[in-house]
C-alpha cells in the first residue's frame, strides 16, 4: 500500500513539474503573438510618405527668422529681409503648385506600395523559403525607388536654386554676425522639417536614405 502511494505521489509530482513546460510553450506562444503586435504597432506607427517634404519644400515664419538673427530696430533692413524671405516663400507656393499633380500621384503609389511591402513581409516572415522571397522583393524595389526619386528631383533642385539665391541676398544685406545665426536657424528648421522614419524600420530607412530629405543648397 505504501508502494502505491509513494508511486501516485511521485507521478503527481512528475505531472506538476511538467506542467509550467506546457504552460511555457503557450506563454511562448502568447509571448510572440504579443511580440507581433508590438511589430504591427510600430507598422502603424510608420509616417507616410510626402512628396513635398521630401523635396524639401517648406516656408519661413518671417517673424520667428527675424528675431532668430536678431534683425531689429533697422526700418529699413527689417522690410528688405522680409522681402527676401516672403519671395522664398512664394517661390515654395510656386513650386507646390507647379508639381501638385505629380507628388499626389507620387504619395497615393509610395504609400499604398509600402503598405503593400509590409503585408508581404508579415507574410513571408511566418513562411518558408522567406530569404528568397526577401532577395526578390529587394531587386524589385530598385526601379520604382527610382523612378521616384527621378520625379522628385526637379522639385528639389528648384528648392535649392531658391535656397542658395534666398542666402545671397541675406548675405548681402545682413552683417556677418546676423549672417550667422541666419544659416544656424535655417539649418534648426531644415532639420525639424525632414521626414520623419523610424530607426528600427527597413522601410522607413530606404525612404528616408533613397529620398533624401530637404536639400542642403546654400548652407555652408
């Protein structure tokens, strides 16, 4: 009698130690069902595509450009550097508009694309033979990336046209000092005005290193 119950004691103890082993490959599981959630929310959480942007088109707040390179009391000075950099402005309004149809187009095909990718990778990533299907994914964005960036590029040039004939003229009228802090503020603002990518995305670093972001003409 003691036999048995020493051996159903030593079962029950067997089947108790085991039991975190299953409840481990269902936490395991649940871990990665957790761990692809958390990949699908850093997905979501991918800035979309915009043309303009990437081709560096924004405008100045004349106001807050005046005060950063301490531009005052001069009457005069103040009205010819807004001037100048009202023209920029409107040089950006222009150039929007000139290629409105285009970065539409552009955004609508880039921003559908990637979704599409991202799909596609979730897909691959839970099927086998995925490095092949990877490699031939990565041939196929070659062209399309660009096309874009070719579509892209006379917006841009004509940014930095604008840019560099923008920091003439303050050169120009600005004393070396206001000079200064002129280009310090410009290069603040390019830089707040970049597309934004996540770090921990293929994705967002193809976009943000075969676009490029606002263009660099003029700085130095």
């Amino acid at each position: 009698m003691k036999k048995i119950l020493a051996l159903v004691f030593v079962l029950s103890m067997s089947l108790t130690y085991a039991q975190p082993g299953g409840g481990g490959g269902m936490g395991g599981s649940q871990q990665g069902g957790g761990q692809r959630g958390s990949d699908m929310q850093q997905q979501e959480k991918m800035p979309e595509f915009n043309a303009a942007q990437v081709a560096g088109i924004f405008k100045y707040d004349v106001d807050e450009a005046m005060k950063k390179s301490k531009i005052k009391k001069d009457k005069k000075l103040i009205q010819e550097v807004s001037r100048a950099i009202g023209g920029y402005n409107l040089k950006m309004d222009e150039i929007s508009l000139l290629n409105k149809d285009n970065f539409d187009t552009l955004n609508v095909y880039v921003n559908t694309s990637m979704k599409t990718k991202r799909g596609e990778r979730s897909n691959q990533e839970t099927s086998s033979g995925n490095s092949n299907s990877r490699e031939r994914s990565k041939n196929s964005k070659d062209d399309p990336k660009a096309l874009i960036s070719a579509k892209i590029e006379p917006a841009k040039n004509a940014v930095k046209k604008a840019e560099q004939n923008l920091n003439k003229t303050l050169e120009a009228l600005l004393s070396e000092k206001q000079y200064g802090k002129w280009l310090k503020y410009q290069e603040k603002i390019k830089e707040e005005k970049q597309p934004k990518t996540p770090s921990n995305s293929s994705q967002g670093n193809e976009q943000g290193g075969g676009m490029g972001g606002p263009p660099g003409g003029g700085m130095r």
